[in-house]
C-alpha cells in the first residue's frame, strides 16, 4: 500500500468521511484512474472479508440506526424486502439494478432486505456463510451491467436476523439485466421508460468515468457505423419488447448504451468506437490484432501468414474464429482397424477464450501496442499489452478473480454474446486444454503486459 493508501483507511475508519472522499477524490484526480468507492488499490490490499464490509460500511455512510430506520419504514423508495434469496433472486437482482439507477436522485444507498416479509415480519431465515458468498457473486456475475458498487452484510434487526445489500448509486447509468434498465418508482420497481432513460443519461459524472467511457474528441458520430448498430448490438444490448416498445431517436439509443457521450455533444466514447466504429484505429491507435503464423519455433524463422485486424469488436471477433479454425490441425488415431479418433492440435476454445481475455483486459490507454497472436509450430503466443489490474495478481489468476480495466468494453461483450460468464475464461481455457490432452496454460507476467503460451498436443 502507498502512503495515500493508508491515510485513507485512517480516516475512513475515523470516519471523517469528509475527508475521506476528499482524499479519494484527490487520488483519482493525481492517477487518472476512478476509485470505486473506498479504492480499488484499498479493496485489493485488504484480504479479510470482515475488514473490507467494515471499510464498506464506513463509505456507503450507513449505521445501523440508518438501517434500522430503512427496516422499519415499509413505505421508503430505498429499501426492499425479500423473505429468501432463493424464491425471489431475479426480483432481487432487479431491485440492485433499481437502485444502482437511483432514479429519485437520493444519492444514498438503497438496501435490498433478505429475510424479512413484505408487511415487516420475520422470515426467519437461516443465514450462512455460504448464503452471503451467494448473494455477494450477483455483483459481477455478468447478469448486471455494468457492474453495481454494491456490499453484502449480515446484520440483526429490531431481532430479525436478515442480510443486507447496500447499493450505492452508480456513477454511470443507466444498468442493467438482461437488456432492461430497472427504476424505483414509490415503493416498487418498474422498467425505465425512455424519459427515464433520458434522466439516468444526463446523472452521468464525467470526472468518475472509466477511459473506456471516456468521449473521443477526434471522432463524431458519423464516425459510428449505425447500420452495425442497429443491425447487431442494439438488438443485442436492449430486450426485444423494450425496442418494440421504444420510439426514440438513434442518438438517444447510442447516449443510453455509453456509445456516445450526451445528447448535447454527440461525442463518440472509446467503447462506442471500439464496438461500432467505421474505423476504430483511427482513433484509438493500438486497437488491432496481430496475427503471425511462423515456420519454425523462433521468430527469426520464415513467415507463412500474417494479419492485421482492426474491425470494430464483433466483426473483428468473429474474423477470429474463422482465423483459428483455418489454423488448427486436426489428426486422425486408427485404433485397431475400425475406430478413429480425431483431435486437433489445439483445442479451439481455449484459443478463443484467451483471444477474448487479452482483447477485453488490455490496456487502450497506456500504449498503442495491438494484441498479438504468434502462432509457431510448437506453441501459440498471446501476448496482452496491459499488466494484472485491480484485485488479480499472479496467485489468483485464473482463480475466478475478477476486476475490470475497461468495464464497459465487458459490458459490450457481454452483450453480443463474446463472454457468457465473467471471470471464467481462463478456468475454461484449462478445462478444454486439459481434456484434449494439451499442456498447462504457461503465463509470463510483467508490469505492462501479460504472455499467454498453449504448447501444442
């Protein structure tokens, strides 16, 4: 940790919050990078569970009073009750998202009541370890996007034991589940309407934003190829009876899915151009792939193909897919005289997943170094020009640790389909290696970049 690091945890447990977010603000300001509330840098120095919902609870600014008075307020637009996690997890994701949005403009956390009945009583539900893993993992399990602040804690209520889920507002609505944008209206939830939508766009905070929200001053929005738009990611990105539903112009679409910055300026953002932009490199230097297809094991060895790929991300995606199956070889094993088995060389998810990995965790900003794919007799070599960021390090990579560089390029991924589940693409990269008989993933690990190397069958 940074001496900055631990004045915040000090004054943060003194709870001179004002101070407090001062400093925080100030630490953003001084690194260009956002701290979700306390920091990123805090969050991930802090390894017990116990001392990080301390710190959590300290931010979010809610004592137990506050939530005692939450609890027993069965009118209040920021809280929700719910009597188990298990009959009512969809309802209870939607209300995260709800007050993620914070519609009213409360700007204070809503909280999500596991345990208790609609008219105050209690459930008596049973409350374990597991229950509250549970709960916490709906933060960033791809359902909600992007990403809610959220924390999850167990506490004991007017004598009702219950968990509870303090949301913060997010810097960046609007979010949502499964294409739906979800508000709090009164005491219940509601699917934003597109004047909802509109209100959620203009609550952005410019100066929280991460550099893949960030609006490209070179570029307009004629630089955006609208058919791509509307042909593959607004379908992809919104519910299908939302758009039936929805009327609005194609600007508005663009301000309420981060691709282009307000109404008002119609700045493409990075994730805008990165996912539907006529021509991405452009404007964002090091937005390509390099493919290399080598003759030998060494670099120096002759050059049978290569490639540059700098398509907007789901053409440049799928162009990828058709790239490994050209290049994988698949062999025939005669087993006796009848059977035959056939496997290829490498397996092709594995490939596809760690392709996908590098392109959604590099680094855009700091260097304008494409992703490179090297491709040798012996081996493929991913090379991803940005280092371990947020809360992965060496020990836990590819142990279901999750923490996002470029949140929305994820969100735009997630979208079209490229990543089903967040924080598995190394573990089922291991998986297909493993069961077509490939060796181990190796990794080579530097401040700046990460170097992925498949061994061949």
């Amino acid at each position: 940790m940074y001496d900055g690091e631990f004045l915040l945890l000090s004054l943060c447990f003194e709870q001179d919050l004002v101070k407090c977010q001062q400093l925080i603000l100030y630490m953003e300001l001084a690194s260009g990078i956002p701290l979700i509330a306390p920091s990123e840098l805090l969050i991930r120095a802090l390894d017990s569970f116990e001392t990080q919902n301390k710190l959590w609870s300290i931010y979010t600014i809610m004592t137990s009073e506050e939530l005692l008075s939450l609890f027993k307020d069965l009118e209040s637009d920021r809280a929700e009750r719910k009597e188990s996690w298990r009959s009512s997890k969809e309802k209870i994701r939607e209300a995260i998202c709800a007050f993620a949005n914070d519609l009213p403009d409360h700007r204070l956390p809503g909280v999500v009541f596991v345990g208790v009945k609609d008219d105050g009583s209690c459930a008596e539900l049973t409350i374990t370890d597991e229950l509250l893993r549970t709960v916490s993992r709906c933060k960033d399990d791809g359902t909600i996007v992007p990403f809610p602040t959220m924390v999850v804690q167990k506490h004991v209520l007017n004598g009702c034991e219950v968990v509870a889920i303090i949301v913060e507002p997010s810097y960046s609505p609007p979010i949502r589940i499964r294409g739906r944008a979800w508000i709090r209206v009164g005491p219940r939830r509601a699917i934003a309407s597109p004047d909802d939508e509109r209100i959620l766009n203009e609550k952005r905070r410019s100066i929280d934003i991460s550099f893949d929200l960030k609006p490209v001053f070179s570029a307009s929005i004629d630089d955006l190829d609208m058919g791509l738009f509307q042909r593959t990611y607004l379908p992809s990105a919104v519910a299908f009876d939302i758009l039936e539903e929805n009327e609005r112009p194609l600007e508005h679409q663009l301000v309420s899915l981060r691709l282009v910055d307000s109404i008002k300026t119609q700045i493409p953002t990075v994730v805008g151009i990165l996912t539907v932009g006529k021509t991405p490199r452009e404007y964002i230097y090091g937005a390509y792939v390099q493919f290399l297809r080598i003759d030998g094991t060494e670099l120096t060895d002759p050059i049978i193909d290569q490639k540059e790929l700098d398509d907007p991300l789901p053409d440049m995606l799928r162009l990828l897919d058709d790239l490994l199956e050209i290049n994988v070889t698949t062999g025939s094993t005669f087993i006796g005289s009848q059977l035959e088995t056939k496997q290829p060389d490498y397996p092709i998810e594995a490939l596809r997943q760690l392709i996908r990995n590098a392109i959604l965790h590099r680094s855009y900003e700091a260097n304008n170094t494409p992703v490179r794919i090297t491709w040798f007799d012996d081996r493929v070599e991913i090379f991803n020009p940005g280092g371990l960021f947020g809360q992965v390090n060496e020990s836990n990579l590819g142990q279901g640790a999750t923490d996002y560089r470029n949140p929305h390029i994820a969100e735009a991924l997630k979208n079209l389909g490229f990543v089903q589940r967040f924080g598995f693409g190394i573990p089922i990269a291991e998986k297909a290696l493993s069961a077509n008989g490939n060796p181990s993933i190796e990794f080579q690990i530097a401040p700046n970049n990460v170097l992925a190397i498949v061994r061949r069958r």
